[in-house]
C-alpha cells in the first residue's frame, strides 16, 4: 500500500513533513540503484580500469547512511508510539 496522507498536503504540518522525508530518501536510494548500477555494468562489459568507480560508490554509500541517520533521528522525535 503507497503511503499517503490522511488529510489535505500542509507543509507545516510533521505528518507531511514526515512523508516528504521518507519519498525523498527513497528518491535518493533509486537514484543511486540505477546509477551506480549502469556504472559498473559499463565498467565490467568494457574492462575498463575506472579507479574512480570504487570512490564514487563509496562517497555516495557513506551520505546515504548519513542521510538515512538523519532520517532516523528526525522520525524519533516526531513519531508517535
């Protein structure tokens, strides 16, 4: 089931805040999935040495987890049990 809002969009208001966070981290994960994806499978069907390859993966892994960490410290605060 999509996420979806239970009342009409309100930038101010945290539930939309909280689902504007969420679309936008999985926005970021797609979009680092398909890109680094085609990188390397243009890099291993030519046999290129792209060095670069390795510190692109992990620059962009190391600010999706900071992403995600700060995902997770604003839910904690906003969520509620």
């Amino acid at each position: 089931m999509p996420p979806k809002l239970s009342r009409p969009p309100d930038p101010n208001d945290p539930e939309y805040q909280f689902l504007e966070r969420r679309i936008n981290f999985a926005l970021h994960i797609g979009i680092f999935a398909a890109s680094n994806s085609f990188i390397w499978f243009v890099r291993s069907i030519t046999y290129a040495d792209w060095e670069w390859t390795l510190w692109l993966t992990s620059g962009w892994v190391m600010l999706l987890v900071g992403h995600g960490s700060w995902l997770i410290s604003k839910e904690t605060g906003t969520q509620k049990l």
